[in-house]
C-alpha cells in the first residue's frame, strides 16, 4: 500500500482534532472514534473505517436510539469536514 502524501496526512489528523462528538465537545481523535482513514486518489473516494464499541441493543431498546442519533450526527460532521477539505469527493463509511 502506498503511504498517504504528507499534506493528505495532516489534513486528515486536522479534521480528526476538528470534529467534536456533541455531549462530549471531545474531538474524535481524542475519543478515538475513527479507526483509519483511506485515500484513493484514483476515483476521488475517501473511505472511513470507524470505531464504534460494542454494545447490546437488546439491554437498552433507547440507548440503542441515542447511540444511532449519536452515530449519525458524528459522520455528518465528518462527512463534511472532509468534503470541506476534498470538495467533489465520495466518502464512504465502511
């Protein structure tokens, strides 16, 4: 696999400092939410690989709700972020 470009890198770690998970107003690469970031410069694709803990939503029917709001608001935020800096791009959550 070819290494990311060193600007592409930065980019990708300023975005991570950027996006804040709402409740916490921590950063996901503080919270460790984005497991890694793919770049494809090919076919202007930039795939995301998040890191979600586990969880059973079988004990807690609207934790369940609230994990998927909570989900869903943090890849619109990053899905921006990253079209903010890659405009014209896919992202793909993986």
């Amino acid at each position: 696999m070819k290494e990311l470009p060193m600007d592409v890198k930065e980019i990708f770690d300023k975005i991570l400092d950027s996006v804040k998970e709402s409740q916490s107003e921590l950063s996901l690469a503080e919270l460790g939410l984005v497991k890694k970031l793919r770049y494809y410069a090919a076919d202007n694709t930039i795939a995301v690989y998040m890191n979600y803990p586990g969880y059973n939503p079988a004990e807690c029917p609207a934790c369940s709700v609230a994990t998927g709001i909570m989900k869903g608001t943090i890849e619109r935020d990053l899905k921006q972020a990253l079209l903010d800096n890659f405009p014209g791009w896919k992202i793909e959550f993986v």
